[in-house]
C-alpha cells in the first residue's frame, strides 16, 4: 500500500523548507529515493532535509565519491538524532553494485538518501519514500502550471512528487510538509 502528495514550490528555499519539515520527522533507517533529470533539484532537497535533520552542513553532491556521510551535530535541533547517508547511484547499474558500497553498516543509524536509485535500492528497506523533483521547464509535458510560479524571473518553480510505500508510513499524513511559515503559499494536493 502507499500513498502520494505533490508539492508545487516557486524557488529552491521552498523545496528546501519542505525538506527540512520532511528531516525533522525522518528516523534511523528511512529510506528516501530521489529521482528528477539533471538539475531537478535533488542535492537542493537534501540540502533542506539535512537541515531538518540537524546534520553537519556542507552537503554537495556526492557524484564523483559516491557516498558522503554527514553526522548528527550534539548541539543541533535534534541531538542524537540520525546521520545522513547521501548517495549518488548515477553511475551505479545494478542492485549488486548498491550492495558493494554497503549502505547495510549505516543503515540502522542514519537516514539514507539515494539520488538516481530508482530499480536499484528498493531492496534496502520494506518502507521508503520516493520522491521525484519536476522542473517547470517543460511543464506542460509534466503537468505542472508554471504560470505565477517563478519560471519566468530566473527562478524555477519546482514540483514535488512524494510516494510513501510500506507499513513504516502507513497512516502517516505528510500533506501538513509545507507547513511552517517559510512555505506560505505552497499548494498541496493529496493523490490517492
């Protein structure tokens, strides 16, 4: 069972406020799996759930490394809480591949988020979160209404696609995301 939302945010601060909100609930061995063309805004999100997290900042795409680590600060908004695992499975192939980066040592102590892992990490956890990020450019093909949402000042308006699927958020209701002061005017519709 899963159920879905989409988010429509008009600069990267949105989407990095709906992260952040996202962090804050996340627990040790979420699985989130981001997916968008180059550029969507998949490292921006993480950037905003790290925050939410209260990790270490400074986190940049982890392309060439594969894998960056980013701890739980003791002095941040949620001291003890998970580390981030940040992976980049671009130029991964296969599920055998994902397997010998070994994500299974960090797994039950942070939260891992794979760029580009869609048909490759399913296999790490019964729950998760897949994301997709949607530039406006292009909008009609993606059925985002780009109009009044920034595309045309430099700033591209963003949606936010989000499927929960496995028991961990069965009854979860992750419509209230956009809910702090720094996303007024984001528009939520639920998907069923």
């Amino acid at each position: 069972m899963s159920s879905s939302w989409e988010f429509q945010t008009a600069t990267a601060e949105e989407t990095q406020a709906i992260a952040e909100r996202l962090g804050s609930i996340l627990q040790a061995g979420d699985l989130l799996i981001l997916s968008g063309e180059l550029g969507a805004g998949k490292t921006t999100f993480t950037q905003g759930l790290g925050r939410g997290l209260g990790v270490r900042s400074g986190i940049i795409s982890p392309t060439f490394v594969l894998v960056r680590i980013h701890p739980n600060l003791p002095d941040g908004p949620r001291p003890g809480g998970p580390d981030l695992v940040h992976v980049d499975a671009y130029r991964l192939g296969s599920g055998g591949e994902v397997d010998d980066i070994d994500l299974e040592n960090t797994f039950d102590s942070a939260v891992t988020v794979v760029e580009w892992g869609a048909g490759l990490v399913e296999h790490l956890a019964q729950s998760r979160l897949e994301l997709e990020l949607v530039r406006a450019v292009g909008a009609a093909a993606s059925g985002l209404d780009s109009a009044g949402l920034g595309a045309d000042d430099g700033d591209e308006a963003r949606l936010l696609r989000v499927t929960a699927v496995g028991p961990r958020w069965d009854g979860v209701d992750l419509s209230g995301l956009p809910g702090t002061a720094n996303t007024a005017g984001l528009q939520t519709e639920p998907m069923d």
